[in-house]
C-alpha cells in the first residue's frame, strides 16, 4: 500500500463542489468520498505505524489550516480544482515533504484536489476557472493508504493528528 499525508474537505467544501461539477458537461468525476489534497507521498511497502509516528513528531506545532477550493487547472489528463490557503497550510507542507524516509515527491507542491482523469489531454478547466468554495479549516493532518480494487482506487484513513498549533 502506497502512504501518503492529506488534507480531507469538510462537508460544506464537498457539497458545494460537487454542485459546481453538476452544472459541467464533461468527464466522469472522480466520487466525493475519495477527493482529498495531497500534502507528501510517502512511498510503497512503508509501515503504517512508524509513518504515524513520524507523523504525529512532524506535526508537532503546526497550526490549523484555513482554506478553500477555487480556480481549476491540469496536469495532462488530470483536471483539478485548486486550494486557496494561508500560510499554515505552507508551513504543513514543508513540515512532511522532503523530510519523510522514503520521500518519492517529483514534483513543486501545486495544492489541489483531482476532481476528473481524462482519457486523452483534451479534459477543460476553462469551465471551473472562476470556481470559489467556502472558506474552512482544517484541524488534522491525514494519513492515508492508496490500494487498488478492481472497483477502482480506495484511500483509507489509517490515522490523523490533530493540528494544535504552538505549545
């Protein structure tokens, strides 16, 4: 199972977003209960429970994060919804990426939430440019599983710490 630190949207989020997607023609979306914002992949074969603890040490004094969907963009055949924040939300991101044993990042932390693959590269965020989504906060850091079904993707949850922020 393939690790990996996320932020999970709240109810409002959620709904409002997917109210938004109902009123676009275009692609099958990705299902409400597996959307989520990446924060650090951690790799293939990890153990769960070391990760926590690492988790929960790397935490440590991290505030809550307030934010929001807006806008929308691509990577290839991905299509988007992105994460206005503030600055709690850079600071949870440094905190976990390039710092995790068995860090695999590739790429620059671009915060956002996949709503649709494409099959080819024509999928269009033009449709979703001026989306903005309700402000919330979120008080915990996810760790979370990537396990494949013949159903398609499953995310469990396998443990969250809570964001406190300084002592």
């Amino acid at each position: 199972m393939r690790l990996f630190t996320a932020l999970v949207p709240d109810a409002a989020a959620t709904e409002h977003l997917a109210a938004a997607l109902a009123t676009v023609d275009g692609p099958t979306w990705t299902p409400q209960h597996l959307w989520h914002i990446t924060l650090c992949f951690h790799g293939d074969g990890d153990d769960p429970v070391a990760r926590a603890a690492w988790l929960r040490e790397r935490a440590a004094g991290l505030s809550p994060i307030r934010l929001r969907l807006a806008s929308a963009g691509t990577f290839g055949d991905v299509l988007w919804i992105g994460v206005e924040a503030d600055e709690a939300l850079t600071a949870a991101a440094a905190a976990v990426r390039g710092h995790a044993p068995g860090h695999v990042e590739r790429h620059d932390f671009i915060p956002h939430l996949t709503v649709a693959w494409g099959r080819d590269k024509s999928i269009d965020a033009v449709p979703l440019l001026g989306y903005k989504g309700p402000w919330w906060t979120s008080s915990e850091l996810v760790l979370m599983g990537s396990e494949r079904t013949p159903n398609g993707y499953r995310y469990p949850a396998l443990d969250a710490v809570l964001l406190r922020g300084p002592p």
